[in-house]
C-alpha cells in the first residue's frame, strides 16, 4: 500500500469519527431540548389551573371580577385543548426521530414545539397570577377594609373631638367623612356581590382620600390658630399700640395704620371663605401676605419707638452744632473775601465756601421745620433721625472742607514772603554771576550768556512788579519761581562755562608755544585769537588750539584740562 493510499484511508476515517461524533453531540443536545419542553409542560400541570377556577367558581364572582375570571379561564382553555396536546404530539415525535437518529426532522418538531411552548407558557404563568389575585382579593380587601375603617373611625372621632380647631372648614370636612362612609358601603356591598376587582378600586380610593385629609388636617389648624388668634391677638396689639402713640405725640405719615388694620380684617374674612372651602394652598399663600402686612406695620411702629430717643436725646445737640458751624461757615466766608482782597483765589474758595454756608443754613431750615414738628405731635421720628444722622456726617465733611480751605489760604502769606525772600536771593545771585564774569576782564561775553542774563533779570523783575500788586496771585508766582529758579542754575552753569573755557584757552595757548615753529599750531593760535577777542566764542577757541596740540603731542591737552579742574576743585 502506497503513502498516498495511506494518507486517504486516515482522512476518510477521521471524518468518518467527526460525523459520528457530531450525530452523537446532536442527538443529546435534542434530547435535552425535548427535556426541557418537557419540564415546561411539568410546571404548567402543577400550577394546578384547573383546581383554581373549581375555587373561583364557587366564590360566585360578579361585575369586573367574573368578566376578568372568563377571558383567563378562556386562555386556559385554549392552551389545555389545542396548544398543549400539540406540543405533546410534537415532544413525542421528536423523542422518536431522536432516538432512531433521524435527526434533522427531530429537529424541525422540537423547534416547532418551542414556538407554541414560550408564549403559552407565558400565558399560563399570567393566567396563574390572576387567578391569584383573585383567590387572594376578597381576603385582601376584607384585611384593607378593616384596616381602612378603623383609621377612618379614629380621623373622624379626632376632628369631632377637636372641631373647634377647624373653623368654618368643619362642615367641608364633615362632608368628605361622610363620601368615605359612602365608599366604605360601596365596597362591602361590592365584596359581598362577588366583584372584588371593582371592590379593590374603591378601597384605593377611600386610602387615598384618607392620607389626603390627614396630610391637610394639621395645615387647617395651624391657617385657622392664625386667622382666629395669632393674627386677631397681633391687631388688637397693633391697634391699642398705635392709638397709644398718636396720644404720646407720634405721626406716621406712610399710611392710615387704622385703615391698613380694617384692611387686613377683609383680606382675613377673605382667608376664612378659602378655609371653608379647605383650599389649603391658597390658603397658606394668603395667610403668608397676611403675616407679612402685619410684620411691616409692626416694623414701622418700632422704627419710630426706637428712634424717639434718638431725636429727644439729640436734638439741642444737633442745634449747638448747626449753630457752630453756621459761625465758622460765616468766618470763613469773611475771611477769604478779605483774603480775595489781597489774592487771587484760584480754586473757587471763595465760592465754594459760600455754597458750605447755604448748606449749613439750610440744614438750619430743616432743623427748626423738623423741631416745629415735634412741637406740634406731626414729627415723623424715624425721618427726622435719618435726616439728622445724613446732617451729622455732612457736618463733618463740611467742618474738614472749610478746615482745608482755611489752611490753605492762611499759607498764603507765608508763601508771599518765601516768594520775596526767593526774589532777594535770586538777585544775589545772578549780580554775583555778573561780577564774577566782570572781575574776570574777558575781551567779551558770549551772545547765548547776554541773552540768558537778559532772560533772567526781566523775569526776576517781572514777579517783583507782581508781588507789588494790590492783589496777587501766588499759585502763578510760585510757578515762575520755580522756572526762574532752574534759569539761575543755567545762568551759572553758563558763566562757570564760559570762564573755565577762557581760562583753559590760555593755558593751552602758553603750552602750545613749544611748537609755535610747526605751521598747524600756528594757524590754530592764530584761529583760536579769533575766535576768543573778536568773537568772544571761548569754547570754540578752545576747541580749535587743544585739537591742534592733541596732533602735535597727544595726551597734552588732557594733562592740562585735568590739572585745571583739579586745582580749581581743591581752591
């Protein structure tokens, strides 16, 4: 035998061992498939249907009851006459081809099997829970109806007992006692007909009606406490209060406190028709606007209870300070129109410190208005203590402001003097810059030094003319101190220049004369003369004979500059 023919015979045998295995594999997974379709058929037997609706059938069901025990008893019976026989049929064909391995056609019944025996199944199994319920209902609703009766026994013995409490809402709820009682014959004579389904309906209803009520019971309550005492009691204090107060010379000028009174009784009597009505939300919001009306006129009295002790305790104070500051207010004008006299006051003061002295004076106006009102039992306390606190902090203000302005001014003087004494200085020191530059017998001085003095002195003159003016003005005047100030410091820095300049000219020059033989240094002698006895331009001179001397000895001119400044720095 040849390897190929080898190889054949091994192939062929091993897919002969697959297909019987596979054939072995598919016959136990049908068999257990028929197995369970079996089991299925076991449970439905042992619910025992038939045995429930012997039972249902001697309770004599009526109405809802016996149509819903008919439409399940239908079912049953369809499943237990054509669709049951059926899978049995099938079950048992299938359990033949299983066992004589025809499989595929076992197949084909088991599947059909599992397709009738799932939703009847499902069926059954509803079928069952119905039932049930309705084996279990007429002992469940006898369990709630005792159940039910008793807590309504007990609701309606406790609002009878504390009937008092509900006000005009006691009939309402005498009434809905009266519908549950309704409901509570209804559903025994519901139960004793045999239609427990109907029955069980009317008791939800009656449980929910009860939870309802007792939820509401204690919201009544407490909405008619308030309306009859908690509210009645807060008027009554409000009335007697506020009467109280117009005798003890009280105003309040906001409303009629006796007509928000009566009209807070109507907005009550209002409140009562929604209780008798047990419209309790509505109920509870009205009350709410209710209490809220009487805490605000609450609110108002106490504002002018707590501030008449206020206004009584304050009130030669406030007219001890009003009356001061109207003094000081007048000093001050006075003084800065004489002070105007002299000086020019260029940030309003004089205006704005008339503009304090009307403020002062009309918090005076108002002062004697709210006093006159008090006299006359017509002050509003609570707006006269707002108003004279707003007139306590503005004082204060208007105390600091004028303060400030008086300070302000009063420096005036001082800095008419300082400007004087400036001016005096100033012109020392400028004639010590002139006679420094004449001791110095240059050929000349420079045109930018001749307008700067210039410059100087015809602003020095200038503040001098205005300092001698009638009236002045020091806010300008210090102003051009200060640039007069900064051109003095040009001025001598100029002449400090010009003279340093002139003085390094010459000493460069008499150094430079060591080489007078080379041509360069000679024409920059002869330039730099030039420029320093016919054009008086030092610094340009010195220039030109120290750029010469650098080229003829450089370093030179450097030796020079700083042995200058270094002798004149140690003088």
């Amino acid at each position: 035998m040849s390897s190929t023919q080898t190889l054949i015979i091994i192939a062929i045998t091993i897919v002969i061992i697959l297909i019987v295995a596979w054939i072995l594999f598919q016959n136990r997974r049908q068999l257990r498939e028929i197995e369970e379709i079996d089991k299925a058929m076991d449970k439905i037997e042992k619910m025992h249907l038939e045995r429930d609706i012997k039972r249902l059938d001697k309770m004599d069901l009526a109405g809802e009851s016996l149509t819903t025990l008919n439409a399940w008893r239908k079912c049953y019976q369809e499943a237990t006459t054509a669709k049951l026989p059926e899978v049995q049929h099938l079950l048992e064909l299938a359990a033949e081809q299983n066992t004589s391995y025809h499989l595929f056609k076992a197949r084909k019944n088991i599947k059909k099997a599992q397709e009738i025996i799932k939703p009847t199944f499902e069926d059954i199994k509803n079928t069952k829970d119905v039932f049930t319920d309705l084996l279990e209902s007429n002992r469940e609703n006898q369990i709630q109806y005792d159940a039910l009766i008793k807590s309504y026994r007990e609701l309606r013995k406790s609002i009878l007992a504390d009937s008092f409490d509900y006000g005009s809402a006691l009939d309402k709820l005498e009434n809905e006692l009266s519908s549950m009682e309704d409901d509570f014959d209804e559903a025994k004579n519901l139960s004793s007909q045999g239609d427990h389904v109907e029955a069980k309906r009317v008791l939800s209803k009656i449980k929910i009606a009860l939870n309802e009520l007792k939820k509401q019971l204690p919201r009544i309550k407490d909405a008619q406490n308030q309306l009859e005492n908690v509210f009645q009691d807060q008027l009554r204090e409000l009335s007697g209060a506020y009467k109280k107060m117009v005798s003890e010379k009280y105003y309040i000028n906001k409303f009629n406190v006796l007509a928000e009174i009566k009209k807070i009784h109507g907005e009550i009597d209002n409140a009562r028709n929604l209780l008798s009505e047990i419209k309790v939300d509505d109920l509870e919001k009205d009350n709410k606007k209710i209490a809220d009306q009487i805490e605000s006129l609450y609110d108002v009295l106490a504002a002018e209870y707590r501030a008449r002790p206020f206004v009584e305790k304050n009130q030669n104070q406030m007219l001890s300070l009003i009356s001061r500051q109207q003094i000081a207010s007048k000093k001050l004008v006075e003084k800065l129109r004489h002070i105007d006299e002299s000086y020019e006051l260029t940030h309003g003061e004089l205006k704005k410190s008339k503009e304090l002295e009307n403020e002062v004076n009309d918090m005076n106006r108002q002062y004697t208005v709210d006093s006159q009102n008090i006299a006359d039992g017509k002050g509003v306390y609570s707006e006269i203590q707002n108003s004279w606190l707003a007139m306590l902090d503005r004082l204060r203000q208007i105390d600091d402001e004028q303060k400030e302005m008086s300070s302000d001014v009063d420096g005036l003087y001082d800095s008419e003097n300082v400007a004087n004494d400036s001016i005096e200085q100033f012109k020392q020191e400028v004639s010590l810059v002139y006679r420094r530059m004449q001791r110095r017998k240059l050929p000349g001085n420079p045109d930018s030094f001749v307008q700067m003095y210039t410059l100087v002195v015809n602003e020095i003159g200038h503040v001098s003319e205005e300092l001698s003016h009638v009236r002045i003005n020091m806010e300008k005047i210090s102003n051009e101190l200060i640039q007069i100030s900064d051109d003095v410091e040009r001025l001598k820095r100029e002449a400090d220049d010009i003279i340093n300049s002139a003085d390094l000219v010459e000493l460069t020059m008499q150094y430079s004369n060591k080489y007078s033989d080379q041509d360069a240094i000679k024409k920059a002698q002869e330039k730099a003369m030039q420029y320093y006895k016919r054009d008086y331009n030092y610094k340009e001179a010195l220039d030109t004979i120290a750029t010469a001397l650098e080229k003829a000895e450089p370093g030179a001119y450097q030796r020079l500059e700083n042995s200058y400044y270094s002798e004149n720095n140690n003088k």
